[in-house]
C-alpha cells in the first residue's frame, strides 16, 4: 500500500519512532479526514458497499454505467462507411415518425405506436447488434426531446436511451426475425419495468410495485409489439438484407 505524506509539523510519534500523517490521500479519499489518533483501519468496504446497495438509485445507475460502457466498447467495432451512416440516419428518422404516429398514449408515459420499433430492429438484423445499439440510442435521445417525461435523471437513462438501446439484442438473432424481435421487445421491457419499480412505485397505491409496472409497461408494449410483429411477418426480410448490405 502506498500512502502519500506530507511532512507537517504536527505530525505524530508513534511507538517505534517512526512518524504517523494524520491524514493521508487515500484517508481522505476512503474515509474523509482522519481525526488524532486515525489510521486507514477505519476504512470498511463492506459497509460502504452495504451503503451502496441501500440506495436503488445507486444501483441503477450502475447498471446503467455497466451497460453504457459495454455497449460503448461495442459500438466502437463499428465500422462506418458512409452508406452506413445513410441507414442508420433513415432508420432514426423513420422510428420518429412512425413513434408520432400514436394510436394511443399512457398516461405515465409509453405509447401505442405504429412500429417504432421496426427500424430498430431490422438495422440490428441486417448490420448486427451493434448498429442496432447504436440506432437505439439515438432513438431514444431523440424521443427524450419530443416528448420528455422526467422524474429524474436515473429514469431518463432507463425509459429512454436503454430500452431502444435493448431492441439492438435483435441483432443476436439476424436468422430468426421473430426471435430476434421477441428478444429486443423483451430487453426493452425489462428497462421500463426497473424504472417503473423505482421511480413509479407512487402510482401503485398499495399495489406491489413490480407487478404494477409489469401490468402497466405491458399495458402498451404489449399491443405496440403486436402491431410490429405484423409488420415484421409482411416483409420480406432476406430481400431488404441483401439490399441493406
């Protein structure tokens, strides 16, 4: 262990003659100033993990970190050609438009839409899950803009950039189209279920709040997963690959 010193006047003879720092850098960054008498013993992990994982916000925005910096470390295999960059920026638009186009909106947030998901979906079949990630997360940081609803900074990460960031899993997928779908849906959903649970638990009244948020996420993702699975069974996907590539 490597501790960093400073000698001071009022530093502090300890028995075999050597000089002791009443505070010393990773004291006070661990542990805060020491007081007279201190020593990094006062350091506990334990508790400060059990501090941690007392606070749900706190875990959730590590999950959220987590999966940032996983997809940001796939993200960067992409290569982009220009051609690339056109399709990813088509899909963007058409997710947005066909997202405004709402058959029916909740309440809390969440809306019925005719396949915004779509583009989503097929960028991650036709160029894998890291286009897909990609698409996802500039969908959702658009639909942050156009119809934001924000109860705080953590719930913003997990209802908008993470669950279309998830439609990318599609992409694991690429020879099954409707596995792929069920998969990417599915991600999306758990992302709003977590932030139901946290953020919107004050709407369940003394309902469970996880089943609350199922009931209330699948409430809309539900028929909005339907309406793609139509659109996803009409078209012909091995064509538009062959095209896309």
């Amino acid at each position: 262990m490597i501790i960093s010193l400073t000698l001071q006047p009022d530093l502090v003879n300890t028995s075999v003659g050597k000089l002791e720092p009443r505070h010393s850098l990773l004291g006070v960054f661990f542990c805060g100033p020491m007081h007279k008498g201190g020593n990094m013993k006062d350091f506990s992990l334990t508790k400060n993990l059990e501090t941690i994982f007392a606070s749900k916000t706190a875990i959730f925005a590590l999950i959220a970190l987590v999966v940032f910096v996983f997809v940001f470390i796939r993200i960067k295999k992409i290569k982009f050609t220009p051609k690339l960059i056109t399709m990813v920026g088509l899909a963007v638009a058409l997710s947005i438009v066909l997202g405004m186009l709402k058959i029916y909106k909740m309440p809390q947030g969440g809306s019925i839409t005719l396949g915004s998901m779509v583009p989503v979906i097929l960028m991650a079949i036709f160029y894998g899950p890291e286009v897909g990630f990609l698409t996802g997360f500039l969908v959702g940081l658009l639909n942050l803009f156009i119809d934001p609803y924000i109860l705080h900074p953590i719930q913003v990460l997990f209802d908008y950039p993470l669950p279309y960031m998830a439609l990318g899993l599609a992409g694991y997928f690429k020879n099954n189209k409707y596995v792929g779908t069920v998969v990417g849906i599915l991600g999306r959903y758990v992302f709003h279920i977590l932030s139901g649970v946290i953020f919107f638990s004050s709407y369940a009244g003394g309902q469970n709040p996880v089943i609350y948020s199922m009931i209330y996420n699948i409430s809309y993702l539900g028929p909005d997963a339907l309406v793609c699975f139509i659109i996803m069974s009409l078209l012909p996907i091995k064509e538009l690959a062959k095209r896309a590539a």
